[in-house]
C-alpha cells in the first residue's frame, strides 16, 4: 500500500531538486524525507531516486510514478477540499417534506434558485400531507417541513423547533354551476349548510379548517364525499356531488373544470403554512439558505 504522504515527498523533491529544499517545503528535516522517500522505494519495490552528487536524480520508475502520484495528490485535495465544505456547511444534502401544493408553489422554485445560488446543495423532496411533516422532522427523517397551521400543530413555544411563518391563504366555496349561491360575488357559508359537502379525509388539517369554520357559521356539513386530492374534489363538486371548501391556492381555475370557485364572506377561514426546523439546526447554512428561499418564493404567490 502506497502512502498518500510519501508520494507528496517525491513530488517535492522532483519539484525542488535536493532533499534539503523538499524538507523545507514540507516543514520536515532531511533526515526526514529521506526515511519517507526510502520508505517509498520500499512500498514499491524499485528503486526511485539515484544520487548524484549532493543532488539526486528521479529514476525512470520514479518518474512513472510521479504522473499518478499527481493524479493521486490532485484527487485527494479534492477530496480534502469536498470535506471542508461539508464540514463548513458549504454542501449536502437537505431532506424536505412538503404537502403537494407547497411543493408545486414553494419547493420547486426555490429548488431551481438553490441550484444557481447554492451549488453544494443537493434538495430531497418528501410529499406528505400538511400534518405529517411535523413529525417526520421531530423524528429525525428530513431536515426542514413546510407544514400547515392546525388543532395537532406543536405549540408556538415548542423548544424543539423554530417555525418560520411562509404565508396565508383564505379559503374560498367551490360550487356546481348550477348551485344557487354560484352567481353570488361572495358566499355566506350559511348558505351552504343544507348542501352534501366533498371534503378531505379525517385527520387532514383541512377538513378541521372547514368543520371549525362551518362549526363557527352554526352548523355542522353533511359530508357525503371525501378525497385529499384537491382536483378529485373540484371534479366531484363540479359533478354535483355537493358543496366544498378549499384554499385558494390549492387550485388553478383551469383545474376547477365546470365548478364554480367564489369568495367567502369575511371573515373567511384561513389556511396558514410555515417551515419548521428544528431548533438544534436553524444555523446550518444550507439550511438557512433553503428557508431563504422558501421564502422569496411564498412573496411572490399573495
């Protein structure tokens, strides 16, 4: 096995001709060198330097040698160079857990501006719902988790983790076309509480929005249809299926289809997504330029 260390000694001396200059260069004695350069000649098997004088020549062995010894050098200060930036923060990996509007609105911008402004950064996009990332970044499985606002949601003052608010968007009806309030410029959720309703399933932050919303309006939805597929639900309200509730940027109006999308009366329910990270790791730089960019990419949507 060749010594990485051993083959930098070779090379100095090619460089600087005599055993004292290369000790010099490389802050050792003489005596020094010349045990690593034996040392050398020995891992090898061939002899590599002859004496010339008070100088020593590089033997034609030795010279092979020296043109993968600085193919050798130059990967390993690479390699040295790779793990000071990690080591730094400059680069690796940042394992994020979205829900899917957050990724089509925040995740995916900001992985293309990462990719001009923080080269070293390698982005891993995990789709979970809303609730779920909170707790696969408490339990270790991603680094960063933009989450929706919610009854389970960890406390404000939770230590374990720093909450960075991104943005917040009121929910809107999403009716048939042929529904009676369709042709209202805004929608009293009164007026929706004798309609079937298509909602997201148990457990999603969402449908608690929407029962604590209906809850405040003084009555309870009749819910008939449920899918956490934003798409799915206009598709069945377009249908006729019932009535819906859903934020205003969980869906394009070109996605709506033939289902009528109009504004509440305020106060209207309000979906309120943040990044969470935990508290531990708020000054990794990659971390923090991941959040930056969360960031500019929620200014640009309301």
């Amino acid at each position: 096995m060749i010594e990485v260390r051993r083959l930098r000694v070779l090379r100095a001396l090619a460089d600087h001709g005599t055993v004292t200059a290369a000790a010099e260069v490389l802050h050792l004695t003489p005596s020094a060198v010349s045990q690593q350069l034996a040392a050398l000649e020995s891992e090898v098997g061939q002899e590599l330097l002859e004496r010339r004088g008070r100088r020593v020549a590089i033997t034609s062995a030795g010279r092979l040698l020296l043109t993968h010894a600085d193919t050798i050098l130059t990967e390993v200060e690479r390699a040295e160079e790779a793990m000071r930036r990690h080591a730094e923060g400059a680069t690796g990996e940042i394992r994020v857990a979205a829900f899917a509007t957050a990724i089509s609105l925040l995740v995916a911008p900001s992985l293309t501006s990462l990719r001009a402004s923080t080269p070293g950064l390698r982005l891993v996009v995990r789709d979970v719902e809303g609730h779920q990332g909170i707790t696969q970044l408490l339990d270790g499985e991603v680094e960063l988790a933009v989450a929706v606002e919610h009854r389970g949601s960890p406390r404000p003052d939770d230590e374990r983790l720093t909450r960075i608010p991104l943005y917040a968007e009121p929910f809107v009806a999403l009716l048939p076309s042929s529904h009676r309030a369709a042709e209202a410029t805004t929608v009293d959720l009164t007026a929706l509480a004798a309609d079937n309703w298509v909602t997201t399933s148990a457990g999603n932050p969402i449908r608690d929005v929407v029962l604590l919303a209906c809850e405040q309006a003084g009555f309870r939805p009749r819910i008939v249809h449920t899918s956490d597929d934003f798409r799915a639900v206009a598709a069945l309200v377009a249908a006729g299926a019932g009535v819906s509730l859903v934020p205003r940027l969980a869906l394009r109006d070109s996605e709506a289809g033939t289902a009528v999308i109009r504004p509440l009366t305020e106060p209207a329910p309000t979906r309120r997504v943040f990044v969470a990270v935990r508290t531990g790791r708020i000054g990794n730089p990659l971390i923090a330029a991941t959040i930056s960019a969360l960031g500019e990419a929620a200014e640009k949507l309301l």
